[in-house]
C-alpha cells in the first residue's frame, strides 16, 4: 500500500508529462478550440504525425527515399483539404450567417441543462420539442422544406435508423429543425414482424412509441383514403416494380390534397434511369403540385462503417451509375440519406444516386492530385490523366466539412445543392475583389463546358502550385 502511495504522489508531482502520461489542457483552452466559428485550414498547420514515433530516434540513414515521398505525400494531401476548409470558410462567409455568441467558461452540457430545464428536452431526448439549434463549430445554415407538416406515411420500409430521424429524437441523432411529426404512419403486410423490428430501446426511450402508428394493408401502396391527412410520403421500392409502382404513386400524389412531399428510394438500381420516374416528376408540375425526390441505389448491405466515404449526386450525370458493376451502400446510410433528403430544400425535385466507392477507389483518394510534383507519367515520359482527380477532390471537401463540424443533413445539403461543379469552379477562380465567385457561374460553366476538361469528365491539373499558393493567399486577404 506505501508502495502504491509514493508511486501515486510521485506521478501527480512530476513536473513534465511523459510520452505514456495524459495530456490534460484547461477548460478554458478546451472551450476556445470547440467554439471556434471559422474552419481553421490544414494548410497553415505542419504534418502532427512524425514518420518515425518511438522511445529511441531514428538516424538519418535510416530515412529511405520512399519514406520522403509518402511524407510529401501526405503533406500535400493536408494542403489540399486545407484549400477544402478555405472553400467552406467562404461559402459561410457569403451565406452572410453569423455565429452565435457563447459566454466563455459554458460547456456543451451546460448548454443541454439549460435547455433541460427550459423544457425544449425531455427526459433521454423525448418529451420536450426538438431545439431549433445545436450548438455546432461551424454556421453553415442549410434551407430546410417548410410544408413537411405534421404527419408522414411510410410505404416498403419500417427501418429503425429512418424511424428514429423522423421521430427526431435529439439525444444520438442530429436535430433536424423542421421535423415535428406528431403522427408517423406505417403501412405492412405483416404488423406483429414489423413492430418486432421497429421497435427498438431507442424508440421505447425517445418517445417514438407515443407517435408511431403500424397499420395492415394488403396491397404495397395505400388507397386514396389511406393518403387522408398525410403531408409527407416516404416510399421504398425495388428496381423491378419501379416500372410498375411509380405511375401508381404519381396518380396517388397528384389526386391527394394534402400531400405535400413525395420521397421514393429504389433498390437495385444499376442504371442512369429509373423507368417510371417521369409519371412522378410530371404529376408534381415542377412542385406545384408536391415535391418529389427520388434516390437510386444499387446493392444495399449490412455492416458498413459509421462515416464512410461515399459519394452523392445526380443520376442522370453519374457515371459510375452506368458501368457493368453494380455499386454498394450500407442500408444505415441509404436510410439516413432518405430520411434527410424529405428534410432539405436542396433535394427538392432532384433524382439523386448514392453508392460507396470500392476499395481500389479508397485507396487512390490518399494520394495527391496527380499534378505538378505529383504527376504520374508513363514509360515514354507523357503525363497521364488522373482518373481519380473527381473523386478526389469530393473526399477533401467532405474530410473537410468533417472536421469543421458538419452534420449529416448539412454534408447533404452541400453535396447537392453545390456539388462538385462549384468546387472546381473555386479552385480555378479564387474569389476576389475583381473576380467574384457564385454558384450560379459555376453551374452555368458547367453546363457550358470548361477548357482543359476531358470528354471522360476527368479535369487535367491546368492551375500550377503557385498559382494555387497566390489564389489562397489572396483569399485570405478578403476575409480569412
């Protein structure tokens, strides 16, 4: 016991912490890094990972020439989020939304009791209404639908993971500030099996019991008189009833007063087009009549990680959507997408596609643009195109948005309603005083088609290093 006494009062007096010991910074310092209101680019930072970590030094002649290029590789890459994070700096500069002011010394939790003891959150996340914010790094405001109404109907699917973001139950999941169901509908052939399933310790805890209500029917779609009071539809469907199914909704949306929003994921999906889908899109008269989002998927599997990389965009555009193999997405993020897609005004009349990219593709994104010190050429000395630049420069916006803070319906929202086009257009034109940089310029040079862009859609690398260097410098200079 002595023993363990000394050794206890030896390591609480040492002046210095080791290698093995925590690293403890004050609540002050804590409070300062998490309430930082811009997105602080990697550019700016040195690499935090040494190549060789250990208890003894590596010597000199250790250090291989293979190891000198991973490592500028790898510092590379963290210039190239770094340029991401200024992208999204920007983009919240111009949006014009301000960030909220937090007395110093206030924690999250100090924030969440507060709100407790308001009654905006009930005892574990039900009870209360949802908060209209959460406090968040980053301000980056999406436009949520403002006629998703009071009740939704669910025809095909009683997933959980959807469940649980219709109910918006705060604890676990992002708030979604326009989600206020008082009634959540379920439409099955088999009650007591999809009660089994639904009804998960997070839905007895989080009040979802008090709204969801798990009808029999006997046919996959409802009737007229079943689509009574529903302001919101989520539907599910495979790609071989699609044909079918679809025109059967269109008529269904259209002859329904009270419908307001039409959501419709298909399975299976391994094409540019999902035949059927212009009944809807026709019926809706351009969301006059209601608002449609469709989302097609290829093969939906089990598992996935919690994050991952995928990708999201238009169908009709997509390339991948087009190739013999037919693409993978976890069923967690499918129905996280959907669930989201009902809530934002960016996924609005859009037909959208979302897959996970292979392993081969994750591997490629660790690496640098292929350009300037980077470019990879072939046995004659030519350069190559960078297959991969695209999907590149997606996952540094989306490493990015990450860690700024994004949550999942604003990760949405920016994928769609900016997409790829507008990055590239603000790595090629940095904004400035005299070259003032939209969304709308961007979406008309791509439609309009950009030089130097490839036939494939890949973009060779025409903007040099200091080019690059002198447009970030500039926009620091405006507002960073």
């Amino acid at each position: 016991m002595n023993l363990l006494r000394s050794t206890f009062t030896a390591f609480c007096l040492a002046s210095s912490a080791s290698a093995f010991s925590p690293q403890i910074s004050s609540k002050k310092s804590l409070f300062i890094h998490q309430q930082r209101s811009s997105i602080t680019p990697s550019i700016t930072q040195s690499s935090s990972t040494r190549l060789f970590v250990g208890i003894h030094e590596q010597s000199p002649s250790s250090i291989t020439e293979e190891d000198i290029r991973i490592e500028k590789m790898f510092i590379q890459v963290l210039r190239e989020v770094g340029t991401a994070k200024e992208y999204l700096n920007w983009l919240i500069e111009e949006s014009g939304v301000s960030t909220d002011v937090v007395e110093e010394g206030t924690t999250f939790a100090d924030v969440i009791a507060d709100k407790a003891a308001a009654g905006e959150v009930g005892l574990f996340g039900g009870g209360g209404d949802a908060p209209a914010e959460t406090p968040k790094e980053t301000s980056y405001q999406p436009s949520h639908r403002t006629d998703v109404g009071s009740t939704v109907l669910l025809s095909g699917t009683v997933d959980s993971t959807l469940l649980n973001i219709l109910n918006n139950n705060f604890f676990g999941d992002d708030p979604v500030p326009n989600f206020e169901f008082g009634k959540i509908r379920a439409l099955v052939e088999d009650v007591a099996a999809a009660k089994k399933k639904a009804i998960s310790r997070d839905a007895r805890y989080g009040g979802l019991l008090d709204k969801l209500v798990i009808e029999p029917i006997s046919t996959p779609l409802p009737s007229k008189e079943e689509l009574a009071g529903v302001s919101s539809w989520i539907v599910q469907l495979s790609s071989e009833d699609a044909s079918t199914m679809l025109p059967q909704i269109a008529e269904l949306a259209k002859d329904s007063a009270e419908l307001n929003n039409v959501v419709v994921m298909v399975a299976g999906t391994s094409s540019n087009t999902v035949a059927g889908w212009d009944a809807v899109v026709e019926a809706s008269a351009d969301g006059e009549s209601f608002k449609c989002t469709l989302l097609a998927v290829g093969e939906l599997t089990d598992g996935g990680k919690e994050g991952g990389f995928y990708h999201v965009g238009q169908l009709a555009e997509d390339a991948m959507m087009s190739s013999d193999t037919q693409p993978k997405l976890s069923r967690k993020k499918a129905y996280q997408l959907l669930g989201y897609a009902l809530a934002l005004d960016s996924t609005a009349n859009q037909a959208l596609t979302a897959y996970e990219y292979p392993s081969s593709v994750i591997e490629a994104i660790a690496t640098p643009y292929a350009e300037g010190d980077f470019v990879v050429r072939d046995d004659d000395g030519n350069e190559l195109v960078d297959e991969f630049h695209d999907v590149k420069m997606q996952s540094r916006v989306i490493q990015a948005m990450r860690e700024a803070g994004f949550t999942q319906p604003m990760e949405l929202d920016l994928l769609v309603s900016k997409g790829l086009a507008a990055y590239k257009e603000y790595v090629a034109n940095p904004p400035d005083k005299e070259n003032a940089f939209t969304s709308e310029l961007a979406t008309k040079k791509c439609c309009s088609g950009r030089t130097g862009q490839k036939d494939h859609g890949h973009t060779r690398g025409t903007i040099g290093q200091k080019q690059r260097g002198e447009g970030r410098r500039g926009l620091k200079k405006e507002g960073n």
